[in-house]
C-alpha cells in the first residue's frame, strides 16, 4: 500500500482536503463547500478513501477556521496556521523569492518570502471586501452563480467604479449601478478592481512587494480578479495548478516531515458525534466551552481562554 498523509483545509467557506505521497506530489483532493465541519468531513474522507483504496494514511495536519474542532475529529497530529502551511505549500513549487497573495472566502493574506524564509506577511481583520464573500454576495444580489462572476465580467468595455473600502457599500453601490441602467457586466469588472485595490491598500503597504507574484486561495480561479491584479502590479501573477489547495499541501508537507502516528479519521466516518455547549465558571473568563462526542463519550473541549481544556 502506498504511504500519504491527509492535509486538511477547514475554512468558513469551504473544505479542502488533499492526499500527498511521499514525494510530495498531490495523488487526489477534495474541495468542497462547507455544509457543517461533521458532515462535511465524512462526506469529503468517504468519497477520497472510496477512490484511493490502496493507500496508508500515516499523518494528517489540519489548519484553517475549524482547525480546532478538525483536530480533535480527526486526531491531527499538526494543527497549524495558514500563514505558516500556506508558505511552506508555495515553497513547494516555487523559488526562495517570491510574493504569495492569497484570497479565501472570509479572509486574505500576502506573504513575502525571500531566501526561502518568509520574512513578512499580513492578513486583513474585519472588513471582507477583499475576499471571496464580497464577491459570492455581488453575484447572488445580480441573479447569477459565483462560478459566473468572471464570464459576464471579463466581457466588459468600460468597468463600473464600484467603492472598495466596503463589502456592504460596495453591494450597494452595485445594486444603485443597476438600477442606472449599467452593464451587469461592468459593474462585475468595477467589482473586480475595487476588491484588488482593497486588498493591495489594507495588506501591502509599507511593505516591500516584488515578483515573482504567486496569487493562491479559491478566489485565485476567478480569471477577471487575476486580471484586475495583474492591470494593478503591471505584471504577470502566477495561479499555480493547485492554488486553492496551498494551506492543505503545506500542511500535509509539514505532517510529513514531523511524523504521524495520531489520525482516526477511518473510525471517524464510522461514529457518531455530537456537540454541547456549556459555560465554564473556573475563573472569570467564562469562556463558552464547545464539549465534543463521539458515540456520546466525550473526546474533547475547545474555547478555553486559558487554554486549559483546549487540544
């Protein structure tokens, strides 16, 4: 049987999850919207164990928003961020030097790598207008899929001016755009370019951008924010092969290097989970505790301030 490790991807918006061999080439993935952590993961493990039968998974890393829950579901034996699994993912394919942009669904980022150590980065905080939820709510308010967005906007001649300092101004200034009688697909183009020059003002400033530029994360497969990006640098931006699945190869890369031995993701498809909620009155951070199931024996306890009931 072929030895692989499991690179997990747990994002707000969707789940990514890829099998490495030990050459580190990607043999099969998965990337699929997220219905609910559980759910989502015994659906994504069945189908990938389904199609690759004569594998060993010898380690799985998990990173992303629902890392925490994932690692106690899965017995991960790295939980990571994705600044570091993202970097470690990029340096895989690429040289030492390079600037990573990397959109997701509710968060951005840019990594600045040189000598093959990352030595900058930064990642937004609250505001989503550089991210993929900016674009999917554009999309549902002028009646299209999101999977659409770059076909009408890459057919525009004149790109609406769109504000980009807002995700919610910003729909609204699309939804005033249509009721003016513009193009549905140039407002989509004004889109495009008002999300990278968000994107470039809250993340790159002050800091010290320079090609090669690699553009990574799901929002990278949409070609008319490529090309907004690449008119803004006035250069060429690279969308590698697996550029949605980068934090999950990282990952699965550092699983690799470090060992495994703790993943349980076979029984995991097998059991039953549940979750409960309670209040922890220890001391006076009553933090909200998330206590985890498995065929109602507790196996974990994440959202401790402290960290003292955290995996």
């Amino acid at each position: 049987m072929e030895k692989v490790v499991l690179g997990v991807d747990i994002g707000n918006g969707t789940i990514k999850c890829v099998l490495l061999n030990e050459k580190k080439e990607v043999i099969d993935y998965i990337y699929t919207r997220n219905m609910g952590i559980i759910e989502t993961l015994k659906k994504s493990l069945s189908l990938l164990f389904g199609r690759n039968r004569n594998i060993k998974i010898s380690g799985c890393g998990v990173i992303g928003a629902g890392r925490k829950f994932g690692s106690v579901l899965l017995g991960a034996d790295i939980t990571t961020t994705e600044i570091t699994a993202t970097s470690v993912g990029v340096m895989n394919y690429f040289s030492e030097n390079l600037t990573c942009f990397e959109m997701g669904f509710e968060d951005s980022k840019i990594l600045i790598i040189r000598n093959g150590i990352l030595v900058d980065f930064a990642m937004n905080t609250v505001c989503s207008a550089n991210c993929g939820a900016y674009i999917e709510n554009v999309a549902s308010r002028l009646g299209i899929k999101v999977e659409e967005f770059a076909e009408y906007a890459l057919k525009s001649k004149t790109p609406a001016n769109i504000s980009g300092k807002c995700a919610v101004f910003g729909t609204s200034s699309c939804v005033s755009k249509i009721n003016l009688g513009f193009k549905k697909e140039d407002i989509l183009m004004g889109v495009a370019f008002a999300l990278v020059r968000n994107y470039f003002s809250m993340l790159a400033k002050g800091k010290s951008i320079l090609p090669p530029y690699v553009f990574c994360g799901g929002v990278s497969q949409n070609k008319a924010i490529v090309k907004a990006m690449e008119e803004y640098l006035g250069e060429k931006v690279i969308v590698p092969e697996y550029s949605f699945l980068m934090g999950a190869i990282g990952v699965a890369i550092l699983t690799m290097e470090k060992g495994g031995g703790k993943f349980k993701g076979y029984e995991f498809i097998e059991n039953d989970y549940r979750t409960e909620t309670i209040i922890c009155d220890k001391c006076t951070n009553n933090c909200e505790l998330v206590c985890i199931y498995q065929n109602e024996k507790l196996i974990g306890k994440i959202g401790s301030n402290c960290g003292k009931y955290n995996i």
